[in-house]
C-alpha cells in the first residue's frame, strides 16, 4: 500500500513537472510571438513614415515648381503673349486691370537671326505679325534716356489737340544743363504738334517740360497750379498709359527721360511703346522726317534734323526703309535708339540700348541688312 503511493506519488510529481514544463513552453513562446509582433509593427511604422516622408517632398517639390513657374513663363504667354506666336505685343485697347505677366522670359526663345552686336540689350520684331527675331537681354531693367519721350508723346495727345497752342514758360528752365534742347525761350508759342517735333528730332529736353506742364495743368484744369505739380499729375498719367499698351516693367520719373532715381525700362517694354507711336498718324508722321521747317504762331520760323542718322542720306548709316523713331542717350543709359522699317512690305521694330553713339546706328544697320537677307 505503501509502495503504491510513493508511486502514485512519484507520477504526481512527473506529471506536474511535465505541466510546468508545457506551461513554460507555452509562455516562451507566448514572449516570442510578442516580440515578433512588435518587431513587425514597429517595422510597420518605419515604413509608414517613410511613406510619408515622402509625399510631403512631392508635394513641397510640386509647390516649388508650380511658384517657379508661375513667376517665369515661357514663351508665349513679360513672354508674355495670348496666341502661340514666338512675340505677342498685348492688344490694343487692354484694360489697365489686365495685368500681364511681370517678367517675360523672352530670354529663353532662340534667335531666328544671327548677330553680334555691341549693344547690351536689344529687341527686334516684326510689328505685323509680332513675331521675336532676335533678343539680347531683353527683359533687363536699363535706362530709357531720351527714347522716354515717345512715352511723354502718346500720352500728350491723349489730352491735348495737335493744333492746340501751348506758352512756353519758365519750366524751360528745370531742364539739365547738358540736356539736348529744341531752343525754345520763354513767351514762344506752338502748337502742340510743333513742340513734339521740337520734342522728337532734335530731341529737345525743353519741349518735354513745356509739353508736361501744360499738359498737366490741363489734366487738373488748373493753370494755377507750379510746374512741379502739373509735371507730378502729368507723370502719373505717363506711366498709366504705358499700363495700359501692356508696358509692365518700366517707371518713368521725368518727360525727358534724363536720368532719375527709380526710372527704368526694358527694351521689350520700348518695343510696345514704339509700335503704339507707329500706330499714332501724328506721331508717325514726324518722327519718319529727317528735317522740319515750322513757322510758329508768335512768328519765330525754326528748321530741326532729326537725330536719327539712319534717316539721313548724308549719313553713312542711312537706309531709305527706315521710317523712325527716336533716340538717346545719357550715362546710364548709355547710347540708344529705337527705330523702325519697312523691309518686303512689313515693318520691323528694333530697340538698340546701352551701345555707342555711333555703334548704336551700326548695330541697326547690320540688323536691317540680317533682315533684308533671310
């Protein structure tokens, strides 16, 4: 009997060995599972995040590029176009609210002529079907000079008749002492057409205040006004104007131009400028003449040459398919002109900035006689 119980005993003991060693087991096992499970969620996570890191750099690349290109559109499209050809001046009429791209990046189109020239910047298109022959830093802030005037001419005859006579006063005399000058004296009368020949090809700093102020004084209906004020609301009206032909990277300080504090301008922006002074019969009637002989009304009888060489036959740099426009010249500015031609039936723009006096006739000879041989 008891030999039955130790062995009853002795199995008791076994078999609870055996159930505390599946119980072991079946906790080392139960400690393994978990720790795989974690590892597998913890792995689950890196790869979440990774995942994440991911789309928000998609999304921040995406936002990058989307503002880079926004703010500097290719051609077409400051380029600054509505239809698909290579140059798009903005139409006319353009509401002063449609505000056009601010920086065309006419840069990247290619030449369609070759050319080097000495000019730092320059512009040259047909007029007709608005299309960029050639460009060299076309969008570049520079300097207007005297070329401003063609500004100060449009928006003239935006509120003054051409037969309307204008008194020449002591504006005169807040031009620069080496200001290019028309030879008006106080107590002169003209017509506003005769002041801007006087403004336009001798290129008279004068004619450009006498213009300013009356003008001015009209716009405010106010002749009691100081010349400083009328010259103020007629510079706001300047660059409203240029708003409104679709220039959008230019300032202009004063009517002639001279250098300013805060003026500047591009060569693509003078390209809009001059189509709108071809488009103007007044305008392009006198900036196309070589000379002109005018009686004014207070009798006084002047001649004036134009600046412009390339209209002169006496000049090396004369061609008769040139038809205008105007030139300039200051220290920032260096020396300019802006002229047009009719080559084939079709006219050609083409803006010439920061060259020499004398190179700046050049470089628009060589870029006629590209266009005359394509």
């Amino acid at each position: 009997m008891l030999l039955y119980q130790e062995e009853r005993f002795f199995c008791f003991q076994k078999g609870a060995k055996r159930n505390v060693e599946r119980q072991n087991n079946t906790e080392n096992q139960y400690g393994r599972n978990r720790r795989k499970a974690k590892k597998r969620k913890l792995l689950f996570y890196r790869a979440a995040c990774v995942m994440l890191c991911l789309l928000i750099a998609s999304v921040i690349f995406e936002v990058v590029y989307f503002l880079r290109e926004s703010k500097d559109p290719a051609l077409p499209s400051k380029e600054n176009t509505k239809t698909s050809k290579d140059y798009s001046f903005l139409a006319d009429g353009q509401s002063e609210n449609e505000s056009p791209v601010s920086e065309p990046a006419i840069s990247n189109r290619a030449n369609t002529i070759d050319l080097n020239i000495i000019a730092a910047n320059a512009i040259v298109v047909n007029k007709d079907t608005d299309a960029l022959l050639y460009q060299k830093n076309g969008t570049d802030r520079i300097a207007p000079a005297s070329t401003a005037k063609m500004i100060t001419a449009l928006t003239v005859l935006e509120y003054c008749s051409p037969e309307e006579e204008m008194r020449v006063g002591a504006e005169i005399e807040m031009i620069h002492s080496d200001s290019s000058t028309a030879w008006l004296m106080k107590g002169d009368t003209l017509t506003v057409r005769q002041l801007l020949i006087a403004l336009m090809l001798p290129s008279g700093n004068d004619a450009a205040y006498t213009l300013a102020v009356n003008t001015g004084k009209t716009i405010a209906g106010d002749n009691s006004l100081s010349n400083q004020q009328a010259i103020k609301i007629f510079m706001d009206k300047v660059n409203k104007k240029a708003r409104e032909l679709g220039v959008t990277d230019s300032n202009f300080v004063v009517p002639d131009g001279y250098d300013a504090e805060g003026q500047y301008t591009t060569a693509y922006d003078l390209a809009i400028i001059a189509k709108a002074c071809l488009e103007n019969p007044i305008i392009s009637e006198i900036v196309a003449s070589n000379t002109s002989y005018e009686k004014w009304p207070n009798g006084r009888e002047v001649t004036y040459n134009n600046s412009n060489e390339l209209l002169d036959p006496n000049s090396p740099y004369y061609r008769p398919e040139v038809i205008g426009l105007k030139t300039g010249t200051s220290s920032l500015g260096g020396a300019c002109i802006v002229s047009a031609a009719m080559i084939d039936g079709e006219t050609y723009i083409c803006v010439v900035m920061g060259s020499t006096k004398e190179s700046r006739f050049q470089d628009s000879v060589d870029i006629l006689d590209k266009i005359k041989a394509r």
